[in-house]
C-alpha cells in the first residue's frame, strides 16, 4: 500500500487532478466516489498517471439506453451520455487488483509496475482493460490462497503480457492461462501452455478457442494440474484436438475401470512430445491417438464397459464448492450450500450440468457430461449411473442457465403483444422440459432398485420441483408431448386481459404462478410440478421420507 500522506487529501480535489493533467470532462459525482476508492490504494502521482494512460479508452462518451419496463426491448429514445466509462469500470476492479497483489508478495512498486504492464496489454484505442485486470486479480489471488509468493513467476508473467499485446489474442490467453490455474497447473505451467500456442503452426485465436471449452470443463478433475499439464503438452504436440481429447477422457472416466489419474498417466506415456510432429500421421495403426484410444477404450478392444463402485466412479477432487465438468466426481456439501454454488452458475454459465444429491450423507455426485445448444432448446447429455447406489432418497438436480435464455425466447415479431415476449421467456425457463422428464425416466430405468427421484431446477426465477411415476415408459410419452402442452398454455391465455388488468409490471414471478394452474392440469396422473423462489424454498422439507413429501401450492398474485 502506498504511504497514508500519499493519499490523504486526494478524494477532496479530484477536479483539480484532472485539471492538471489536461484531463477532460471534469468527474461527475459518481466518478469521484468511484477514484476515492482507488485513491486509497495509490499515491495521487500513480493515480494521475493511471488515469491518463487509460484516456485512450475514453475519448469518446457512451450512450447508456435503458430497456422497457419489464421488457427486454431497449427503448433508442432512453438512456444518457456517460464520459469515462471504461475508467469507471477499471475504478470498481483496481482496489481488488491490488489487494492481491499484495497478498501475494509483490510490493507496492511491483503492483504498480505491474497494473501499468497490464494497461500495455491493449495495444488498441478501444476496448478497455477492466476484465483483463480483473482476471490477474483472480491469478494473484488463486497463488496466495495456494501459499505460493507470485514475484518468482513476475518476469515469467510480464514476458506472457508482452507477447499477448503483440499477438492481440489478449482476452483468449488470459483466459487460458487462468482456466490452467483453476486446474491446480502452476503459473509458470499455465503460462507454457499458452506459450506453446503461440509457438505451434496453428493460428493462435483459434486454437485457443478450440482449447478454453475443453480446459473449462476438464478442470474438475482427479488426477490434478502436473499430470493434465503434461497431458495437454503431449495433445497439443502430436497435433489432436482437444475436443477429441475430452471425448476420450470422458469415456475412459464414465465406461473403464481406470482411475482419472491413471487416464491421464497413459495418455502420457501413449503420446510422448520428443517424438511427435506438428501433423497427425495419415497412418492410423501408427497414430498416437488411435494406439492410446485402443489402450483405454473397452469399445475400442470389441470389449464389455466396466461399471466403477461408487466411490471410484465420483472420485472426491478437493473442491470447495459445486463446479461444472466433464468427469464424475463427489462433493460433501450442505443441500442449501450446494444450491447457493449452483445459482451463481446459472447466471454466470452456459452448461446445464447434473447433479444427484443425497440427503442423508449431504453428498453431491456430479454425473458430468456436456451441454449441447440449439435453437429453441438446451441439452445436457451424460451417462446415466445407478441413482440407486447413491441415494434411497435421490433428488436429481440440474440448471436452466440465464445465458441460455435467448434459445428458448419465442421471437418477437410473432407474438400478438410482443410486449409480454421477456415474461414468457421467464416462464419457459422456469418450467421443466420435456427431457428434462426424460432424464428422470433414464435414471429410474437404470437404477437397481426401484427409489423415487425428485427432480429440482435452478433457474432466474428460482427453483422449481417437479417430480414423476415410476413408470420410466409412461415418462417417456409424456416428455415428448409437454412441449406441445405448454405451448398450449401460453395460446390460450387471455394476454390482452392479463395487460388491461396488471400491465407489463408485474414480477415475472407472478406471471409464472397465473400459468401454472393451467400447466398442472395437462400433467397426468402422477406428474407435479412446482416453482418457489430461491429464498423461499423449503429445503428442510427434502430431508423428510419421500413418500411423505407434498410440493406446495403457488400463492396467486
């Protein structure tokens, strides 16, 4: 931190600053309290001087346009101009920058020199750098809380900031090296990772692409950032895509005997980088990857799939909270814990995921798999596992993601009062899909022993229950055609008498609990189906016996 006396006095005169230093327009009120945050965490020098380097960013205003009410139509006649904007946004991240610089070792000066080395980054007149400092605060921040000082790795790191201005896949490098560290790869590890893309024949942006989805969702693993490092090295190095490396690991996790870090340790002896080249060999019995397939798959060999006890199939990997990946693993976390880790995904993430929880032992086994986007509809696909041999009273939980709600909005131009299209929208998310009861049918038709599956939903709206028969075939029917009866719902509301009575501002919410009566009558016998908002739902009540549990009944408005 800078000297007290540095920054005493700076907050009073922030006109002043900017006058000499040809700063123009002067800051408004809410810039000012934003700089005075800042200001206790630079001397008025190192913030002058910060402030002028990001002038760039901000030499035109930003026209800020707000939408209709309840709606996500934006209106072109609202909004106001805002000078510094992109200052504004580096404001709201500096202090936290900075704040892990320090936690992890680097000095006052260090933490300067780097912040500046960070703005160098852009080499472009546009864009801003607040989510690029806000990623090196996430990398700073995962070094300390692994008790490792970062200066060793400052060098190493300055160099990696040079070459990505100079590459200009600035946003796609940060985001794999810090993707790496989520993995539990060291700074200098992830660094090399994203340094031997540069240096391989392949163009840089595209490979990161190629690299960031795989390394998102293999991060949760088992075997533990040394051995996926030296994975990812060999992968890259005999020319495979990583998408072809996730499928196999994914397969090998979910359908061999073979432990996560024995996947990763034959993919490593089966791919060695001194002898690879920079193209795959045309010859596939010589193929690096068709021998390291052979080795792993039973599919590959003509052979049965081995079915893995429980405890080797969802192995425990020392997470802290619920994450989404490709590979099965277990987490000893609370039913309210969990759900609180599964909401921040749903806003921030675009996979579904699928959980099971187990009320009696406070376990979530996390079934893996991917999630596939179309238009009009989200899917998740996994292997399905005995739910049986997890829990006598299984709850299945998955998420609708807030980032996935544009593939199920009904378009605009075709509705009758597009005004309601933002409330539909709610409610189609809110609402299970049909595979989602699909799913439900599949884990009962695999389990050996009959249990009963309550199926829950996180969404923007909440959470919402739902549950079905036995049954798995009379499931499977129904799923099929509950797409057809919602839209049956929505036809036959009295939109214009809905508008006249309570307009476009009442809480979607609301909206979800008027159509709901009208969706629970096309339910068959057996099915049910309920919403409640986050903090209003009853998670006590989930570890009572199955049998006894009744879904609440929606208050109307």
């Amino acid at each position: 931190m800078p000297p007290e006396a540095a920054v005493a006095n700076v907050a009073d005169d922030f006109n002043e600053l900017f006058r000499s230093n040809n700063l123009t327009p002067l800051p408004d009120t809410e810039l000012k309290e934003l700089l005075s945050g800042v200001a206790r965490h630079l001397t008025v020098n190192d913030l002058a001087a910060y402030i002028v380097a990001v002038k760039r960013f901000d030499d035109r205003p930003v026209h800020v346009m707000e939408p209709y009410p309840g709606e996500h139509l934006i209106d072109m006649e609202s909004g106001r101009v805002v000078h510094w904007w992109h200052l504004r946004k580096d404001c709201e991240v500096i202090p936290e920058f900075l704040d892990a610089s320090a936690r992890s070792g680097l000095t006052y000066a260090e933490s300067v020199d780097l912040l500046q080395a960070v703005v160098d980054t852009n080499r472009y007149d546009f864009g801003g750098v607040d989510g690029i400092i806000k990623a090196v605060a996430d990398i700073l921040d995962m070094s300390h809380k692994r008790g490792v000082s970062f200066r060793p790795s400052l060098d190493t790191f300055k160099r990696f900031l040079v070459e990505a201005r100079r590459d200009g896949e600035i946003d796609r490098a940060f985001g794999i090296a810090r993707l790496c560290m989520v993995a539990g790869m060291s700074v200098e590890q992830s660094l090399d990772i994203v340094q031997s893309i540069y240096d391989g024949t392949g163009i840089a942006g595209y490979v990161f692409m190629a690299l960031y989805d795989e390394l998102d969702t293999l991060g949760a693993n088992g075997a533990g950032g040394d051995l996926l490092y030296k994975a990812l090295k060999a992968v890259h190095a005999n020319g495979i895509g990583f998408p072809n490396f996730t499928a196999l690991v994914h397969a090998a996790a979910t359908q061999t005997s073979f432990s996560h870090t024995d996947i990763f340790e034959k993919l490593v002896a089966g791919l060695p980088i001194e002898d690879s080249t920079s193209k795959r060999i045309s010859d596939s019995a010589a193929d690096p990857f068709v021998r390291v397939a052979n080795a792993l798959l039973p599919s590959a060999r003509g052979e049965v799939s081995v079915t893995k006890a429980v405890l080797d199939y969802f192995p425990e990997i020392g997470l802290e909270k619920l994450v989404h990946g490709v590979l099965p693993y277990r987490l000893a976390r609370s039913l309210r814990d969990g759900f609180t880790d599964l909401r921040e995904l749903m806003k921030t993430a675009h996979t579904e995921g699928a959980w099971v929880f187990d009320p009696a032992s406070e376990t979530w086994f996390s079934l893996g798999g991917r999630t596939s986007l179309h238009v009009g509809r989200a899917r998740h696909e996994f292997v399905p596992y005995d739910v049986s041999a997890l829990s006598s009273n299984p709850v299945f939980v998955h998420i609708h993601p807030e980032n996935n709600e544009v593939f199920i909005s009904p378009q605009r131009d075709t509705l009758a009062f597009p005004q309601l299209q933002k409330k539909l929208v709610s409610f189609l998310t809110a609402m299970p899909s049909g595979s989602d009861f699909g799913l439900l049918s599949d884990l009962g038709r695999v389990a050996a022993a009959p249990v009963e599956i309550t199926g829950l939903i996180v969404t923007s709206q909440g959470i919402t229950e739902f549950r079905a028969p036995p049954n798995a075939e009379n499931v499977k029917a129904f799923a099929e055609s509950f797409k057809f009866a919602k839209g049956d719902v929505m036809s036959v509301f009295d939109a214009a008498g809905y508008l006249g009575k309570h307009g476009i501002h009442e809480p979607d919410f609301a909206f979800i609990e008027r159509l709901l009566p009208a969706v629970r009558e096309k339910l068959p016998s057996g099915f049910e189906i309920s919403v409640s908002a986050f903090e209003d739902f009853d998670f006590d009540r989930l570890f009572g016996d199955c049998g006894e549990r009744i879904l609440p009944a929606p208050s109307m408005a």
